[in-house]
C-alpha cells in the first residue's frame, strides 16, 4: 500500500508509432535517484513505463502490470489517506477481501464488471490518475480524480507527427513529445477520444484544452473579455479591485487559490446576470479559430442522414473532399474519384468506407471481363472476384484506376447497377442492399494525355452512370500530414513551377511525404531532389521550373539544393 504521499508514483502511457520505447525510458530515467528503478511494459504499439522504488515489492509498485479480463495494460499514481477497505463493504462484492483498490488486479476486475463506473466508484475510497489499454474498446483510457498532490495531476498530448494522445503525471515529460500539454478535469474519464465526467456526461473537447491554448484565459483570473462583451457600463460589473476591497476581511483568511476560485465564482454569476454567455461564446470561438490556424488537429466528421446523426468518424485527418463523397455515396450514387496520381484518393475510399462500416472490397483496373465476374477453373470450382464478393455481401467496391480498365469490360457493371441483379458463371444474384461502387481515375475517361499515356477512352454509357468529382491535391492536409515549413513551401512552389512550365512531370502529396520521411531521417537533400523530387526530368526541364518559381523564401534550402543540382542525364 502507497501511503507516503512524497513517493514517487511518476507514469507515461502511450499507444502508437512516433516515440519509441528508448526516447521515453530516457525522459523518464532523468527523474530517477540511485534508489528507483524505471520498469516498463510493451505491447503492439503500447509502452507503458514507471518510476518504481528499487526495494519495493508490493503489487501497486509493480506497475506497469499486464491483465486479463477488460485490461491490457495498466499504469497509475494513487493517494490512499482515504483507503480503509475493511470498511467498505461495497467493493467486496467485486473484488476479493484484502485486495487494496489501487491493486491493478481490482482496476481489471471492476472494469471487466462495471465498465467506466468502476472510476466513481473506486474516487470514494481513494484519489488517483490511471491510464491503460482497452482491446476491446481498441483505445487507451484514462481517469483522473481531485488532485490530492503532484502526481496525481493527470496531462496528455498529442504527439508532433501522427497527433497520436500520449498521457503522463508529469508535463515536462510530455514537453519533449508535444507542442501543446493539457490537464484533464477533475473526476473525468477519456475512451476513444473523448472526455466524460465521473456521472458518463461528455465533455467538449475544446473547452478542455480552451483554459490553456485561448491567450486570455490563464491562470491569473481576469473579466476583461466580459466587460467588453457586454453592453452595460463597466462600472456594474465586479472587477478584481473592487473584489479586493469588499473582501479585505476575508482575504486575510484566504489562500491565493481559494481567492481565485472566489473571483471566478462571481464572474460566473455576473455572466448569468448580464446573459452575455452567447456574447462570451463568439469571442472564444474566434479564438479557437484563431488557433486553428495555426496547428492543424485531426478532426471528427458527424455522419448524417436525412439531417439525423447516425453516427461519426474517429479522429483523424481527412482529404477536402471527404464529406461530398460520403454524402453520395450515402445516397447510393456510384462515384468516380478524378484527380492526379498520389492525391489520396485510396485512403479517402478507405476512410469513407470505415465511416460507413462497410467492407471495401479492392481492385486494380478491369483490363478483362472475369476480373469482375469471375470464372470456373478446370477443376469445376468458382474463382470469385471482389466484385462478385462486395455485390453479393455488401460493402463498398473500388474500381482502381477504371481509365486503364478494358472498356467493354465495363458494360458488366453498368448491366449490373442498371437491372439489379447480376448473372455470375455460377449463380445469378440480387444486389445487396449495401453494394456500393467507387472508381478512381487521373483522366476524364477521354483517352491518355501527355501524363498519363496508357489510359483508355471509356465508353459513354459508363461516363453517363458515375458522378464525378474532382479530387486535386490539398493543400490543409498536406499540412496536416508533413509539417515542414521548407519542405511544403518547396514543393507547393515547384509543382506550381511545373504546371506552369508545362512540363508533364507529377509532385504529388504521395511524394511529399516521400521527401518528409527522408528529411525526419536525415537523408542529405541533393539525394532528396534526385530521388524524389526531379526524377526522370533533365537539367533544361529543371531550369525551366526553376525559373518560374517566384514564391519562395530564397533561404530555404531545398530551393538552394535544386539550383546547385547537376543532372547528367
């Protein structure tokens, strides 16, 4: 049992690809003294680490711990001045007699039973920060209760490449992961991304973070916004002088933090009286936005049908075009993707796909009829297709690259759509009520152009049953995806370039990532340019691009990386 309330109970949870084991354990072992050891537990994506007394032996301090039942793996920091489990009778009917609740057995055992009431439930006897993983949720969880001491404050953040959420006890740990570090609320818990209250009320996500990303809101308490948002004269309103002076009595008895709490108190009950919240509203939104401008965060998409929520995505960053292809494809309308090679029309299809529930079942062009329709082999036996699979069972069928598609392979499909039901070698067969078709291309299905060389003319009938979008590069999500000042101004500067010039020659967002992957690795930036960026282009058709690149900071060093480029080709 932990009952000394200055050990140190220092965590860090973490699921995901951008730090690895060995950049945590260091962060960590900065904290250690000779008589502390730093335990750890791996697994898939999950590393769980902890500062654990060397000459200690008890359950709690074995943390990181590996369950069984709701758990995977369990990590946490406990005060247990409340803690006397021979009165509590309660929790003896979950957990056996002798257990502590800060016991990772009990965590697993009341989870497994109760679900996330297991937080309020165990915030009577005792207060406490956890994190652990959920398999069967697929998502890390955290609780907090009321901060009794350092580390049971709870923070987390997302980490500077993938915005994945890494949790720790300590905020300058989580400073060398992340930009920005937030402090959950007392009594709340996280799963799949979201914040509830102890009582399973969700909590907005923004305005969780909102006390430390808005720049007026700090912790030094201030009603200057209000008096602005308001049209009654400042003299109404409290101000913190006029506070002062009626409370000097008090004020005596006070700490700073309960005078804080008295300030923000009465502000809260000046904004009820004057209804300014709508006014206080706009002006945290324009901030948010404000911030939003400069940090790109993964969002959520609500699902929407006929105006009615049936459901959302999981956060995560998203192609401009996402929500006009869902909406169609929600209406049952088969789509046709047209835009550049490496625009990221795949992992859109995917993401709707995942949105929607549904399967996506994958294939590279129809260059013959049976790679729709499938065939009998010499043995008698069927060899179904994915389209024969997503007609018949559901799920979204993405025609890749249907412009290098045979064209009267095609007519398989519209027969399909048109009538309803498709004959098979085997069986003929309705079409599932949940069968949809998207197709992707880079041309507009009249034939090959100075690009794309190899593609077809398809026929009329075909171009007449998709509805087509256009899907080009964006730009926000190339942002999102690689942030790199240099790099995105380079290459938005020199794809520019070369449309410009008139050079068939792609810089795709595919390619950025290319070039963002070898720069995070050290890669020098002549062998960059020469891989990824110039390619099969000769030295005019460099100097030519060169020279209509007008909008580029002319420090920056792959554009002086490209000029001293030497091509002998």
């Amino acid at each position: 049992m932990i009952n000394n309330e200055k050990e140190i109970q220092t965590f860090i949870a973490y699921h995901g690809e951008d730090v690895n084991t060995d950049l945590l354990m260091d962060e960590l072992k900065h904290k250690c003294s000779e008589n502390y050891l730093v335990n750890k537990k791996v697994s898939n994506k999950s590393i769980f680490i902890k500062i654990i007394p060397e000459d200690e032996k008890t359950s709690a301090f074995q943390e990181p711990y590996k369950c069984y039942k709701g758990v995977n793996i369990f990590v946490g920091a406990y005060f247990n001045v409340k803690l006397n489990l021979e009165r509590h009778n309660y929790l003896e009917q979950y957990i056996d007699k002798g257990y502590y609740p800060n016991n990772p057995i009990v965590i697993d055992t009341l989870y497994s039973t109760l679900g996330t009431y297991e937080f309020e439930i165990l915030s009577n006897y005792m207060d406490f920060c956890l994190v652990f993983w959920d398999d069967k949720e697929d998502s890390l969880v955290a609780a907090v209760t009321k901060a009794n001491n350092d580390y049971t404050h709870l923070y987390y953040g997302y980490t500077k490449r993938n915005h994945e959420m890494i949790f720790s006890n300590d905020k300058n740990i989580l400073s060398k992961f992340c930009s920005e570090i937030y402090e959950m609320q007392e009594n709340t818990y996280m799963i799949n991304n979201k914040f509830y209250t102890f009582d399973g009320e969700e909590i907005e996500k923004m305005s969780t973070q909102a006390a430390e990303s808005l720049p007026y809101i700090s912790d030094e308490p201030t009603i200057e916004p209000i008096n602005e948002a308001a049209d009654t004269p400042n003299d109404e309103f409290i101000t913190e002088e006029s506070y002062s002076k009626n409370k000097d009595d008090e004020k005596k008895e006070l700490t700073n933090k309960e005078i804080e709490r008295e300030v923000l108190k009465a502000i809260k009950e000046t904004i009820k009286k004057y209804n300014i919240n709508d006014k206080l509203e706009d002006t945290l939104n324009k901030k948010l936005e404000e911030y939003r401008s400069k940090i790109q965060v993964p969002t959520i998409n609500i699902i929407k049908l006929n105006d009615t929520v049936i459901g959302q995505t999981k956060a995560s960053f998203y192609h401009e075009k996402f929500n006009q292809i869902l909406s169609q494809v929600q209406l049952d309308e088969p789509i046709m993707l047209i835009g550049p090679a490496g625009s990221g029309k795949n992992v859109a299809i995917s993401q709707v796909a995942e949105a929607l529930g549904l399967h996506m079942y994958y294939t590279n062009n129809a260059s013959n009829e049976f790679k729709l329709t499938g065939f009998i082999d010499a043995g008698g036996n069927y060899q179904e297709t994915e389209f024969y699979k997503a007609f018949k069972n559901g799920g979204i069928f993405f025609l890749d690259e249907i412009d290098n598609s045979d064209p009267s392979s095609l007519i398989v499909i519209n027969s399909a759509l048109a009538n309803g039901y498709m004959a098979f070698p085997h069986e003929t067969i309705d079409r599932n009520p949940n069968f949809r078709i998207i197709a992707a291309a880079n041309t507009w299905g009249k034939g090959a152009d100075l690009e794309y060389v190899g593609r077809n003319a398809l026929d009329a009938a075909t171009l007449d049953r998709f509805d087509n979008i256009f899907f080009d590069y964006d730009r926000n999500l190339e942002k999102a995806l690689y942030p790199n000042k240099q790099i995105l101004e380079f290459m938005w500067s020199f794809r520019d370039a070369v449309y410009q010039s008139k050079i068939p020659h792609i810089v795709s967002t595919r390619g950025i990532g290319k070039v963002y992957k070898k720069e995070i690795n050290g890669i020098p930036v002549q062998d960059i340019l020469t891989s990824n960026v110039v390619k099969n282009l000769n030295q005019d058709d460099v100097n030519t691009i060169i020279g209509n690149m007008h909008d580029i900071d002319k420090s920056n060093k792959y554009y002086d990386g490209i000029k001293q480029l030497k091509l002998r080709r």
